[in-house]
C-alpha cells in the first residue's frame, strides 16, 4: 500500500505571534515551527499501517526550504521519503492543488492529513484533494481500519458515533485517538539524514482569494466581582458588557 502524509509547518503553540507591513503578514522572527499535531497522528497511523512492509509512506510538504527540518523530522518518525513543493502556502486551494497534482502522477493507495492545521484551522485542504482527485473523502476521523482495500472510519458526532465504509483510494483526515504520535529515536535521527527528499517546483494556480489584515484578539479585561445577591446586576453585565445572553 502507497500512502501519502500531508503535513504542515506551524507555529508551536508557546509561540509568541505578532504580525509586520501593517498587520498584513505574519512575521516568523523567533517563532519555532513544528508538524502540525493532527498531521503527525496521520503521520504516526501511516507508519503503523506500513509496518512490516505492508507499505511504504511518503510525506509532502508545500513549503519553502525553511520546512526542511520539520520535513526531517517526519523522516525520522518513520516515513520512507519525501516531497517538498517549492513554495509558500498561500492558502488551502493552492496547497491542495499541488498536492493532488503530486498525488495523481503517483497513484496512492490511501492520503492522510490532519483534521486541520493548528494556525489556520480551516480544514479544507483534505476535502478539496479528494475532490480534485474524484475520490472519497473523510474528515475528523477517530478511528481507521484497513483490510485488503476496504476501509472503516469511525467518527464522533453530536450524541454518538458515526461508522463509515469506503473502498481504497481514500482522504481521510486524522483527529486524536488515530495513533499515538511517534517520538524519533536516535536511529530514526540518523537514518533521516539519508532519506530522500525530493523539491518539486509548484504548478501555476489561479489565485482565488489573499488576506487583507491579521487582527489579534482583544486582551482581557479586569475581573468584575458581583455579589451574589445581585443578580440583576450581573444580569446586566453578561447583556451589555459580555454580549453572551
């Protein structure tokens, strides 16, 4: 089985974010990148199903060369090789666009991304290969089992569970409980640096949209203590202070 990994390059969490040009670009000074954490749960279920030689696991990345150590680290969590598009991602059709295209000319078996990515979180690119590629696709997925070339995802929905039946090829976007994400060891470090990894130059995209502005949340205010005998008070200010009833 040929299973492709998309994985992205975000920012950690513990991140400090600021934005430069008048709040209209992000600006990655001192801002440590990692994978993605849905798409290293993909990344980990991948290399669990490829065990054995069941299969061989490819990770893409549309990035520039700054995403070459994230790119190394999925290396050394287990993927087999990898793939660079030489670019920025500028938004969710333009990355799905490359990586159908990529996916296509290489015919794999299963795609796996993470539900979202943790810095835009708008989950589209898993859907929108699927499309591009007229194969089923699956998303928040908490539970993934292949025999032979049927699949069975379980996903949670409002009030229960929701089992889902497919036939390889498949997208399916990864959410927790897939697998446990995998810790490098020093063999995986080592044998990383030999893997290959290939940069493919980007296909033209038509773009559909750009970002005006970045605006930060607003800080948080004082704390507001109400006795808890005035209720109309504290009604007042969860309606015209707090906007939540």
């Amino acid at each position: 089985m040929k299973i492709l990994v998309c994985i992205s390059n975000v920012p950690d969490t513990t991140s400090k974010i600021t934005f430069t040009n008048d709040n209209t670009a992000f600006n990655t000074a001192g801002v440590q990148f990692i994978i993605n954490p849905y798409d290293e749960i993909a990344l980990s279920k991948a290399v669990e199903l490829a065990e054995g030689g069941k299969g061989t696991v490819t990770v893409i990345n549309v990035g520039d060369a700054s995403t070459d150590a994230t790119i190394r680290k999925a290396l050394a969590i287990g993927a087999d090789n990898a793939v660079r598009v030489n670019a920025a991602p500028r938004d969710a059709w333009f990355v799905a666009n490359q990586i159908a295209k990529y996916a296509k000319d290489n015919a794999f078996d299963l795609i796996l991304t993470g539900r979202e990515s943790i810095d835009y979180n708008g989950a589209q690119v898993g859907a929108i290969v699927g499309e591009l590629l007229h194969i089923p696709s699956v998303s928040i997925a908490k539970k993934v089992d292949i025999a032979g070339d049927a699949v069975t995802v379980e996903r949670e929905i409002e009030g229960g569970k929701e089992v889902l039946t497919a036939k390889l090829p498949i997208v399916i976007g990864t959410a927790e409980g897939v697998a446990e994400p995998k810790i490098p060891n020093m063999r995986g470090i080592m044998s990383a640096r030999t893997k290959p990894l290939d940069v493919l130059e980007p296909s033209a995209i038509d773009v559909l949209e750009h970002i005006v502005s970045y605006e930060t949340p607003a800080p948080r205010g004082t704390v507001k203590l109400v006795d808890a005998a005035e209720v109309e008070k504290l009604v007042s200010l969860l309606h015209d202070e707090a906007k939540v009833i």
